[in-house]
C-alpha cells in the first residue's frame, strides 16, 4: 500500500502539487489521470524519491520513504516511462539482465529471471540477441516492463508508458500489463493523458487538476455514471 499524505512541492514560486492525500490500495492499478502540468508525474516521482516533497509524507507499507535510503527504495520499485531508456549497445537479453545484477542476483539468477520475464512480456528468443534499434517501439516498451521487473518488485511506476506508439500496438500492451499485473498481483501507480487508457487500466482512477487537487477518485464505472464535475466529465468524454 502506498499513501500520500498532504504532499506538496513547489519549483521556486510555483506550486505543482498542494496537500495531496491519497492512498493507492496494495495489488490494484492505481491510475493518474489529468491535464498536463497537474502534477502527475510529480507524484509518481515521489515514490521513488526522484522528487522530494517540500512538505508532506509518503508511505510504503506504513513506512516513511523519507526514512529509506534513497538507492535501495529504488532498486525495489520498478520504473517504466515512455522513453524506454535501453541501453542501445546492449543486448535485449542483457538490458534485463543487467538489471537484474545490479538487484543483487547472481549471473544464473539473473540470466534465469531475464528469460522468464522476457516470455512473460512476450518477447521471444529470436529476439534476445537483438540491439534496442532493431526492435519496434511496442517491442522495446515490452522489454522496458521486463526490465524493471527484473529486480523482483512489489510495486512499479509507470508514467505515460505507452504513450508513443500506435494505438493498435497500444492496446495490446495494455491487455499485457493486465494480465501480467494480475498474475504477479503487483501494485502499480500510472500516469495518463489518456482517458481510453485510464478507464480501460484502473481499478482507482484519479482526476487531477491543476495542483494536483483531486477532483474526483474512484473506480471508472463509478467515475463515467456519475462524475463529479464539469472537468471530469469533460476530461472523460462524457
């Protein structure tokens, strides 16, 4: 279970996020959902401690994150974005596994794990060999979720990742997510723009404006029958 409570954080004199309270429930999809500059990203980046809050908490299983040390939070809490970040003069195959040795995995572990979840996101062994250039956009976004699970992670970040390639391929990462999320019961926090997305993903859909100020939380059968707002319906193509 994640929890925020009363984060805020400023940039000089501007404020991105304000006394945002919310908790995202253990082994559920928790989606984020606003306009851009409504602090989404903020938020998420706060879990990891890629942004420190200037007031407020979050929490980790009842635990202050403030408390952690900054690199093993990190290397628990797997992270995907929409720039995929592989290493181009790396294999598939090693992109994952270097992760995986970095965890703390030996060489067989790692190389294990990396197989498993590399079938897992779907991508075959004719593949593993492959340097990120060779791959599709769908492909390296596949082999961005195989690697932030490879550190073996309750918990995984995900901000706009599907965001840059085609709706068809789109929709299949989607589908891969659910099911992959159900069958590791993985707590996950995403960011979208996307309201396709987030009504498709969320088990707890969130609707921020701008501060990050919570217009409406619930689930998106809840959120599309009876939205609370002009902005949510309007930002839900109601």
């Amino acid at each position: 279970m994640i929890e925020f409570r009363d984060v805020s954080k400023t940039y000089g004199q501007d404020l991105a996020v304000a006394d945002f309270s919310l908790t995202a429930p253990s082994g559920k999809i928790t989606v984020l959902m606003g306009l851009s500059g409504s602090g989404k990203t903020t938020l998420l980046r706060t879990v990891n401690k890629l942004v420190q809050p200037t007031s407020g908490s979050v929490l980790i299983d009842g635990n202050e994150i403030a408390d952690l040390d900054s690199v093993v939070l990190r290397r628990s809490i797997g992270y995907v974005m929409q720039e995929v970040g592989l290493l181009p003069h790396k294999s598939v195959l090693d992109n994952v596994t270097l992760i995986a040795n970095i965890a703390g995995q030996t060489k067989d572990e790692a190389l294990r794990n990396a197989l498993e979840l590399l079938e897992l996101v779907g991508i075959g062994s004719s593949f593993h060999d492959r340097f990120p250039g060779q791959l599709s956009g769908g492909q390296q976004q596949r082999v961005g979720v195989a690697r932030a699970l490879a550190i073996r992670p309750n918990i995984l970040l995900m901000d706009e990742p599907f965001g840059a390639v085609d709706p068809i391929v789109r929709e299949e990462l989607q589908d891969e997510l659910i099911r992959i999320q159900r069958q590791l019961s993985l707590t996950i926090i995403l960011v979208t723009h996307d309201r396709y997305e987030a009504i498709k993903l969320a088990d707890q859909l969130v609707v921020l404006s701008q501060g990050a100020k919570i217009e409406q939380v619930g689930t998106p059968k809840e959120l599309t029958e009876k939205p609370a707002n002009k902005f949510v319906q309007k930002l839900l193509g109601l």
